[in-house]
C-alpha cells in the first residue's frame, strides 16, 4: 500500500483543488482530508457522513471552588499562567499538563478528557473518506492528524485498497510532521511566487528530515516564468524530481465555486491537461 | 495598539495586507510576523537585520546516578516525553511540552533542565519601521512558544502589526490573543468562506473586534460578502484580481511601491480600524 501526501509549505497553492482533481482521475484509493485545522476536501467530494466519532485529544484542568483555598500552589507552578487571580482555569491558555492537578493539596482540580473535536468515515464518488474537524482553538492537531490517517489505512485494508491520498496542511510544524511520517512520497504543490519558492525549501528540508521521498509541482507556473524556472533549477540541485507545471487557470475558482473538481467542470481544459501528466508522472515515480 | 492580520484559509493575502499596511503608515510600526512555520513578511519589507536570536524551550535533563527509578516522572507527564522503563530512565525531549513537571516531582533532584531549539528571532529595521519575526527549526513541531517570544518584543508605544499563521488552532490563538483588532483577510471563494467562518469563530471566542479584508475580490461568488453583511462584519478593503499584483507579489515587490495608488487605500484601512477600535 502506498500514500501520497500533497502539501506545500505555503497555503493557498492550489494543494486541495488539485488533490480533488487527482481523486477524481483515480479509482482505488482512500481519501484522507489530514488538514484538520482547516479542512476544505469535503466542500469538493460531498462526502456523505458513514461514521462520525468523538476526537479526544488531552485533558483539562478545572477548578472545583468548594474544595480550593486559594493556597497559590497552582499558579506558582503553572507555566502558561493559565490559573487567573479567581482561581479558574483560563481554557484557551491551560495546556493540559496536569501539574496543578498533581500537587493541588487540597485534591481541588478535576482533569476530564476534553473532547476537542471529531472524525468521519464518509463515502464520496471518488472513493472512501476519512476526514476530521478540530474544534475551534484547539490543541492537538498532530495527534488528530495521526489519528486519521491510521483510520483511512484500516479502511484502505479492510477494502483491498492500494494508494491512500492524503491532503496535507500548510507550514512545517505539528500537523506537517504528523501528515508526512511514514508515508511513502510527499508531493509539494509550490508557485511561483518569493513566498512559495521560500516555503518550499522549508518544506524539502522537512521531508529530507524525516526521510520521506519528495517530489515537486509548480502551479500557476506562467505568473513568473523567471522563478518556474528557478524552483526548477533548485529542485534539480537537490536531486528531487520537479514532475509538472499547471498553467494560471481560473478554471479551479469556477470549478470550486460549483463544488467540482476541474474535470467535472470542463474535461478538456489547458489546466486539467497538465494536471493529468502531472498525475501520471507522480503515479509514476512512486511505483503505483 | 495591536493589529493582527489572521484568515482561516492560507494563501489569501495576510502578508501582503500586513506588509504593506505597515509600509503605508511608515514611521512607528513594529510588524510581528508570527507565522513562524513558514515567515514570508521580511521577504517584502526587505529590513536590515541587526539582531538574532536562538530560542529554546526547557525540557528534561536526568541524572542518572540520582535517580531512584520511582517512576513518578512518567507518571506525570501527559505527553509521554519521559518514561521509566526497568532500570533505565528515558527522556523524549522532541514531545516535552516544557510543563516541568517531572523536575517538580522528582524526590531524588535528578531531573534538571536543558534547553531544546526552538528556532531563531531575527530583529532589523526599514523605513522608521521596526520588524521581527520568528523562524521555527525544521523538524520541530510546537510554533506556540517560539510565538510567544516574538510577542514579548511588542512595544507599548508603538502601532504592532501582526502577521498571523493560517488555521484556526492554538498557533493562531497565541497570535491573536489580547490583540485590540483582527483583520480578516479572505477570497470569495467557497474555502475562503468556509476557512473565514471558522476564523471568526475563534475571534468570538477571544473576544476581539475585527474587520474583512477580501482580496482578489472579483474572483469566485458574492457568498463572503452576504455572509460578512450577515454576521455584521465590516468590509473594510476590497483588492480587485489584478494580474499586475499577482505578478509584483511573485518578485517580492510591496503593491504600494509598485502601484502607489493603493498606499491611500491601506491609510484609510488604517483610519477605519482606529474608527472601529475606538468606536
């Protein structure tokens, strides 16, 4: 079994209209929406809910006032100064260490698991889907991350399913890491833009650490000719296959806007041409 | 006074509205760009840089010849970063959340502290403009901290402008917390819409005045602009698709130098952020 992930460093590349559009070009896959932050796959794929679960993430100090005497401990060990003058847990702050909880003297703070978001099994056109949404401020995104990519390899098992797609977040930290583990090829979707080029490198350093063969894409490659072939260049200083350019199109805004990928909007676009080569490129190079 | 800059989606203008919001007003601006993951703003303001930073956070550090093997570190630990297994103690220095825990309920004062990188805060000017910004280390997963560091530079004196991280989860929190203002900034596209409902709904929790920004607002459909009437958003800036700042942005050029028209535009964003802060 084999997973791509696609991210890209910097948002707004065009990571989730393309992973839409390969998903449609692919039929025996699992689709796996990783960016649980903000997940946008589904406004494409329409998925319809199989399974809905509960996402634990970590727990949460709270205060019972009737047993507190205001003794100080907890703020005094308290890191994130999460503990107020009134004594209650300011929930946005508290990480869920539980050290006030450990020393609390008076055994005042209760520690409840926090339910801090939730997870679906779905069925799309294009295949089974595993997505998620964290709830809004919350902590723990990386073990949500983790959490369903585990489940979409089940389900990729448990249906005889060779390729996993994985629509991974932006940037390079928590979520990043917990998208890019162990899987078998990132695909990084970059522009042409200082930004992109800038975040891609970060990106290439970010698989290389972790072991993880990288691949890149330049999408909207005509808005700045000179930088393509720049991220071109840099691609092949670092021995990473630079496998596709996608024209500027607004083909991927009209598509979405209907809640479509590109080759449900129109099959014989400039954009869906190169995204097809693209595809077959990275199916390709990764052996599948 | 502090202005954050935030979006819910990525991609849809955050750095440019916040680079050139504060090229616009020149002359006692601090810019605090604290998308640490992937920091873009000083690829705009282009500041000579004249301070750096490492920064690390404290995690565990075992004595082993005064550990007793109790266990009671481990047991403590939530993010299982240090463990007890038979006659060895093992720290996990990569998923300590720096609680201290383990150091406070160590009998034995085998546990210390050391320090784990967390990146590096450059600081430089450019035009009477003070900025910084984070870079978080490739490989290190908690941008939170390092966040937070770049926030204690805030100057009470001066207008900070923060650059925020995409998302909605506790990155974006530490960059948006007790900020006086959040200005959305979003597309009208269906992930722009969706993303900036979510956005809002953080900034609600947090309990802060905001405004929209919608960029490449021509693009997509009129769904972002019914919703902002809806919820009572005020469209503060609307950026018309323009092949030309889709085209200076890709070579790093700021809009209000390229196109000097729109630094009247950001100067107004500005009066209205301080109407609606003071309102």
């Amino acid at each position: 079994m084999k997973e791509l992930v696609v991210i890209s460093g910097k948002g707004g590349t065009g990571k989730t209209s393309l992973m839409a559009a390969f998903a449609s070009l692919d039929g025996n896959k699992v689709i796996c929406d990783a960016d649980v932050d903000a997940a946008d796959l589904h406004l494409i794929t329409a998925p319809t809910v199989k399974e809905r679960h509960d996402f634990q993430g970590g727990h949460m100090a709270i205060i019972n006032k009737d047993k507190c005497t205001q003794c100080g401990v907890c703020q005094d060990l308290c890191r994130w100064e999460a503990i107020t003058d009134d004594f209650e847990v300011d929930s946005i702050e508290c990480e869920g260490c539980g050290v006030c909880v450990y020393f609390c003297p008076e055994k005042a703070i209760d520690f409840p698991i926090n339910t801090c978001g939730e997870w679906f099994i779905s069925e799309t056109n294009f295949g089974p889907m595993v997505h998620a949404r964290l709830g809004i401020a919350e902590e723990n995104s990386g073990k949500l991350v983790s959490l369903v990519r585990r489940e979409a390899k089940k389900l990729a098992e448990e249906n005889n399913l060779d390729l996993i797609l994985t629509d991974g977040p932006p940037g390079v930290g928590c979520p990043v890491i917990a998208s890019v583990g162990g899987a078998s090829g990132v695909l990084i979707v970059t522009e042409p833009t200082v930004s992109g080029k800038h975040d891609m490198e970060r990106v290439i350093r970010l698989a290389a650490h972790f072991n993880v063969p990288a691949m890149i894409c330049v999408n909207k490659f005509d808005l700045n000719i000179d930088m393509t072939r720049d991220i071109e260049n840099f691609a092949d200083e670092m021995g990473l296959p630079c496998l596709g350019l996608i024209p500027f199109d607004p083909i991927f805004t009209k598509a979405m806007v209907q809640g479509q990928t590109i080759f449900e909007y129109n099959m014989e676009s400039e954009a869906g041409h190169a995204v097809k080569q693209l595809w077959e490129k990275t199916c390709k190079t990764l052996g599948i | 006074m502090i202005i954050s800059v935030a979006s819910g989606k990525g991609g849809t203008g955050k750095t440019i509205v916040a680079t050139n919001l504060a090229l616009s007003i020149g002359s006692g601006v601090q810019l605090l760009d604290c998308d640490v993951e992937e920091p873009n703003a000083h690829l705009f303001i282009q500041p000579t840089f004249n301070k750096t930073e490492t920064i690390y956070t404290p995690v565990p550090k075992v004595d082993e010849k005064k550990c007793n093997l109790c266990g009671k570190c481990g047991e403590i630990c939530q993010f299982k970063a240090i463990v007890v297994i038979n006659d060895t103690v093992l720290p996990f220095p990569e998923l300590c959340h720096s609680c201290g825990g383990c150091m406070e309920v160590c009998s034995e004062g085998a546990i210390t502290e050391t320090g784990r990188e967390l990146g590096i805060i450059r600081k430089g000017y450019r035009n009477g403009i003070e900025f910084i910004h984070g870079e978080l280390r490739v490989g290190e997963a908690m941008s939170p901290p390092l966040i937070r560091k770049v926030r204690e530079y805030t100057r009470a004196d001066k207008l900070t402008i923060i650059d925020a991280p995409p998302g909605t989860s506790c990155p974006v929190i530490a960059s948006m917390k007790d900020t006086d203002f959040v200005l959305l900034v979003t597309e009208p596209t269906p992930f722009g819409l969706y993303d900036l409902k979510l956005a809002v709904g953080a900034v609600k929790l947090l309990n802060i005045s905001s405004g929209l920004v919608i960029n490449r607002s021509d693009i997509g459909d009129n769904k972002v602009h019914t919703y902002a009437d809806e919820a009572g958003l005020p469209i503060l800036m609307e950026i018309p698709f323009d092949r030309r700042i889709a085209e200076a942005y890709s070579r790093g050029e700021m809009i209000v130098e390229a196109m000097p028209e729109f630094k009247e535009k950001f100067l107004k964003l500005y009066q209205d952020i301080m109407d609606l802060v003071n309102s």
